[in-house]
C-alpha cells in the first residue's frame, strides 16, 4: 500500500483511503479510482448485454432459417417422392 501527500495539509495518507484522517480532506486519489471502476463496470455491463442482445438475434434467425428450410424439404419431398406414399 502506497502513501501520498494530502494536496491540503500535505501529511501522508493512503492512497486508498478516501479522506485524510488528519484533516478530513477527500482524497484526490480515491474519487480517481472510483471513476474507474464505475467506468469499467458500465463497460462491462454494456458488453454483456451487447452479448445479450446480438446472441438473442442470432438465435432467433437460425431458428426461424431451420424452420424454412424444414418447411421446404417437406415440399420438395411432397412434391418429388408424394406419388410413392400415396
């Protein structure tokens, strides 16, 4: 854990913490790393649904493509082989 000067008393603090315990200053370096990890998390988020999104779509394609040409076949067979079921 490393230490940094408070930019207000200038006495040492973590880096971590998020005030200074000797003057009760927020710490510069907490709020820069809480913006990261909000950042990083809406990122994440966004990319799973992203995922989310594109995988439901594809799904929905092959599914209805599998259908078609099911429905298709059963034509062409009707069509070409339906004299010998008859």
């Amino acid at each position: 854990m490393s230490l940094v000067a408070c930019h207000d008393c200038g006495k040492e603090i973590s880096m971590k913490a998020k005030t200074c315990v000797h003057c009760g200053c927020p710490s510069e370096y907490y709020r820069k790393n809480e913006n990261r990890n909000h950042t990083r998390s809406f990122l994440i988020k966004m990319a799973i649904l992203a995922v989310v999104f594109l995988g439901s779509i594809l799904l929905t394609r092959v599914g209805f493509f599998h259908w078609l040409a099911e429905y298709i076949g059963n034509i062409i067979t009707e069509v070409m082989f339906g004299h010998l079921f008859e």
